[in-house]
C-alpha cells in the first residue's frame, strides 16, 4: 500500500505545473513540518484525525518566529493548514492512494490589519547604498537600486535581460504566470546601462546571474552592516518602500496597482495607510 508521503514528490510536480517554484516549495516545508509533528507523537500522515489538527493548531500558535522572536501569526497558521488541506484532497483523488483521510480543516478567523510592519525605511535604505559604494560592491549597489526604482518581486528582477534596456518599458512574467509591464525611470536606465557596459553583458544575457538567495543574502548582509534590523531585510521590503513613496509623491491609487502589478486594487490601498509603526507613535500621543 502506498504511504502518505510517498506521493509527495507526485505532488510537488503537479503544484509546479500551476504555482511559483517559491509558492511551492512553501507548501512542502509545511508538509514536511506536519509530517515530523505526527511522526514525533507517534503518529502518521495516512491516519491523521481532527483531534491531530487541533493539538497542531495549539502546537504552532505556541511557538515563535526565529527571526523575530514573537509567536507565530494566525495567519501562518492559516497557510499551513491550507497546505495539508490541498495534499489531503491530492491524496483522495490520487489513483495510486488506495487509503481516505476524512478531516475538518478549518482555518483560524482573522481580522484584517490595514498596516504593514518592519518596513525599511528611505534613511536606511540610503544607507544601504552608501555602503555598498564605500565597499565598491557595484553589483550590490545595482541591485538595491534596481529593486527599489522598478518595484519589482525578486523572481521579476532575475528575468532581465541587457537587451530589455534599450527602451523605458519592459515585460516580465510576474505572479500567478501573468506578464506585466514594469516601466523604468531615468535613473535606473542610466544605472543599468553602466552596469552593463563595465561588466561587457552581452544583449541576449541576464543582468543578474544568481539566485533568490544569493539576492537575500546579500540584502542581509548589507543590513547587518548598517545595523538594520534583519527581519526588515528582504528584497520584498524594497518593493513596498518603492510603493509608499510612489504614494507620497502624489500617484493614485489606481497607477500605483498598475505599476506594482497587482490584481487587487485592495492589495495596493494599504500602502495609503500608516505603518505599525506610525501607528503606535499616535497611539503614544493621545
């Protein structure tokens, strides 16, 4: 008899074929993690119950984040409940999976928060920069700048092309498969065009030859040199610093969403609001 987990990779191939490597190797991790929090008490994929959902739910609301130090959110919560909640109807579906596994899986009710947390700020970013060209690192400069000019997810960013400068428009593959145009101001052509020009890319070559982690990492070790908080440290941070100051430099609403490639006008109106931390300075005033 085939086990649970057995079909895993089965699945992470399927999920490839409709989802970001990034989105699923997140969904696995969370798997993964359920598994050896069964395997741990004793237990095993293939007989899971809701008794076992529940004392997971009470098993990760009372750990904490290793970045940040505070209990994990409901809302991760929620994604990795909606990760066994997929492999479970993968596996009653699945011809070579002879066993069914009837549970409930309801997800934790959350409110929304209208604010974003641990934003880098344009102080610290500017920092970043700064030092970036006190240690003559060209890439790492190039690529804080690129980040924060185009707003672009780091996924987009790793598709450009030398070739794609040569006009003030380009057209990447964003999420969810769907190519955007992502336009690019004065100041980052000329900051690419260098780039390309120093380092002799040929037209047909990706700008940036690495990874998503490589980016982070190198994100990260910037941030610790300017002693920036590292859970402020990741490419995303400068996609939503870009955004916020599209906003205060007078954007609508409506070119923002377009610029930053969201489906969900809702998605782009948080960066209208103030952050946490904004918050909490009024709320110290009052």
């Amino acid at each position: 008899m085939v086990r649970a987990m057995e079909l895993l990779e089965k699945y992470e191939k399927k999920q490839l074929n409709k989802k970001s490597e990034n989105t699923v190797k997140a969904y696995i991790t969370d798997l993964k993690h359920f598994n050896s929090f069964l395997v741990s008490r004793g237990k095993r994929f293939d007989g899971v119950t809701n008794k076992d959902i529940e004392t997971y739910i009470e098993f990760l609301l009372s750990q904490k984040n290793k970045i940040t130090k505070n209990l994990i959110k409901p809302k991760t919560v929620n994604r990795k409940l909606v990760s066994i909640r997929k492999y479970i109807n993968f596996l009653n579906a699945a011809e070579e999976y002879q066993g069914n596994i009837f549970v409930e899986i309801e997800l934790l009710k959350v409110q929304d928060q209208y604010y974003l947390d641990n934003l880098l700020s344009k102080k610290e970013y500017d920092r970043m920069l700064e030092r970036a060209i006190q240690e003559n690192d060209k890439k790492a400069y190039v690529i804080f700048n690129a980040l924060y000019y185009t707003g672009t997810r780091v996924s987009e960013l790793l598709q450009i092309k030398a070739e794609h400068i040569n006009n003030d428009n380009l057209t990447v593959c964003g999420k969810g498969e769907k190519y955007r145009e992502i336009i690019l101001s004065e100041t980052i052509i000329n900051i690419l065009r260098d780039y390309i020009y120093r380092n002799e890319i040929k037209p047909e070559d990706i700008l940036f030859k690495m990874t998503r982690q490589n980016i982070h990492k190198i994100i990260k070790e910037y941030a610790g040199k300017c002693r920036i908080k590292l859970v402020k440290a990741h490419a995303h941070n400068f996609r939503h610093l870009c955004a916020f100051r599209l906003i205060g430099g007078g954007a609508s609403i409506e070119e923002v969403a377009d610029f930053m490639g969201h489906s969900n006008i809702n998605t782009t109106r948080i960066y209208t609001r103030k952050t946490k931390s904004e918050l909490r300075k009024t709320l110290n005033n009052l």
